[in-house]
C-alpha cells in the first residue's frame, strides 16, 4: 500500500473539520467534485471509509473518527513549528482567517485591516462576514470579532475599535403623525424596524441612563436580518429605527433623520476580537492584535 501524503491527510482534516464537502472545498480551493475523488482515492489506498456519505449530510466513521482525533493534533504542532520560524522575520508572514458579523466587518474591521495590511504586506487576510455565532475552532478561523457579551467564557479577548453607541432614529415625515418618544417606554405603540437574530430572535432594543438600564420590546410593519438595511426604510418613513450611529452620520447632518433619545443612548465598549486559548498563538494572528490594541489605544472614541 502506497502511503499517503501529507496533503491527502490536509484533504481528509479539511472535510472532517466541516463535515461538508462544499466549505472544504473552498478552503482548499478545489471544486467539490475534485475534492470527492481526493477522498474516494484516498480510502481506496487506506481500505477502510472514512466517511459516511449521504445526499443530506456527512459523518465520520469510527475509522475516520479515530484518524482524525490522532491527525489533528500532529498537524497542530506542524503548523506551530511553521509559526515558529516567524520570529526570525522582519515582520509576520502567513494566513489569517477572521470571521465578523457584517457590521462589525464594514464599521471596524475592514478600516482597519486596510491599515494592517500596509503594515504587515506578507500577511494574506481574509475576513467571513457572518451574523451568526460561529465556533471558530470548528470553522478553521484563527479569531472572531463579535460583541463582548456574546462570547463564550473560554475565549480570550480584547476590544477592538473605538467605542460605540446606537441611536433611535426616525424621518421629519414619521414624527408629522407620531409623538417623539421621551423615554424608552415611550417606543411602546410607535412602529418600530425590528432586528432579528441568526438564532430566530428578536433584538430587545437597550437602554441606560444614570445607571438605570431598561430594554424594550417593540412592534413594528418591518422586521430585518440586517441591521444595515435599516437605513432606507427609516429614511422613508416606515418607522424608528435603533442602528449603529456610524451607518446615519450623513442623514443625521443633513436633517433627512430626527436622532431621539440620546441620553438614554451612551457609548460602550462594542466591538471584541476573540480567539481560543492555545499555548501558540500565530504570529500572523499577534501582530493583528498588537495592531488593533494601539489603534485603539490611539483613538478610544
């Protein structure tokens, strides 16, 4: 029996990683078809299956289960020893794989992944907008950047950007028929743009002042899965809308958006870039943290 290659094995690691032909496919940049017959070859020279293969949906085998748990690991430390030759470089060379959520990708991270980039121009970045709460570990990402409170307690993190706030917003045309709220509960009856989450949940709009917080439940004609859609229904008329004060600087200025309740809408931290707890971090992956904590350092708000 032939033995096989290390980028056989990197081919078999990808897939059982994702348990998906298709995401595998993409990482390792073949098409799905070719990446099948990689893996087809590759347990016709082992003779056992590794996979368990439906039109639906892809498992591990108890072979493939054992081969993975003893490669992933191995292939962990190879990429730690290839991380380590880093530290004899000028400045850090390799990948890096961030995963956001779309905001926090359009308002934060590609500002300043531009400027890192000009800093570190060996380092390929590439950057997965995603809404939904990913397992950066599970995804092959080397670090997230999500909302402090959503992260999971075994994550280290750091804030990154300027701090931030939401603000309520709505057209001259909408408070000629409603009452400009005063206080939170005010919102309750007025038609509101409502956020839903990935997870099928609707965003309780928050609030605090003087150190009393209050969240809302609010009703609305428009729900959206994305909060910077927001801006044109709001600049319509359709109803408030509770957005990144970044995303309607410009309509503010120019009057075609009424800003309410401002002291109940402080800044706060926001954004967190996190990643797992590991021994080795990579240097692709410090250097961006370095980067992003003097940015911060340089601009807090």
């Amino acid at each position: 029996m032939k033995a096989p290659s290390a980028a056989d094995l990197s081919t078999f690691l990808s897939v059982a990683t994702h348990l998906n032909f298709s995401r595998a496919a993409v990482e390792l940049g073949l098409t799905p078809s070719a990446l099948s017959h990689s893996v087809r070859t590759l347990e016709n020279r082992l003779g056992v299956r590794l996979f368990n293969r439906t039109t639906r949906s892809v498992g591990l085998t108890e072979a493939g289960e054992r081969l993975f748990a003893r490669l992933k690991p191995a292939f962990r430390d190879i990429d730690d020893a290839l991380e380590d030759l880093n530290s004899f470089r000028d400045k850090p060379s390799g990948n890096l794989r961030i995963t956001a959520g779309r905001q926090a990708a359009e308002l934060v991270l590609l500002p300043l992944a531009a400027r890192f980039l000009q800093a570190c121009p060996d380092v390929n970045l590439e950057i997965v907008a995603d809404d939904g709460l990913v397992d950066v570990v599970a995804e092959g990402f080397h670090a997230g950047v999500r909302f402090g409170e959503r992260l999971e307690a075994d994550m280290v993190s750091l804030p990154i950007g300027a701090y931030m706030r939401s603000v309520v917003v709505a057209s001259p045309a909408f408070f000629e028929q409603h009452a400009v709220p005063k206080k939170p509960g005010d919102l309750r009856g007025l038609p509101c743009i409502r956020h839903r989450f990935p997870s099928g949940s609707l965003y309780r709009w928050e609030f605090e002042r003087g150190g009393i917080t209050q969240e809302i439940e609010i009703d609305g004609p428009l729900t959206l899965g994305d909060v910077s859609l927001m801006v044109g229904p709001a600049l319509e008329g359709v109803g408030l809308a509770y957005i990144f004060e970044d995303m309607v600087k410009a309509p503010i200025a120019d009057g075609r958006l009424v800003q309410v309740l401002g002291d109940w809408c402080p800044f706060y931290p926001g954004l967190h870039l996190y990643y797992p707890s590991r021994r080795h971090v990579p240097a692709t992956l410090k250097a961006f943290i370095d980067f992003a904590r003097a940015a911060r350092e340089q601009n807090p708000r």
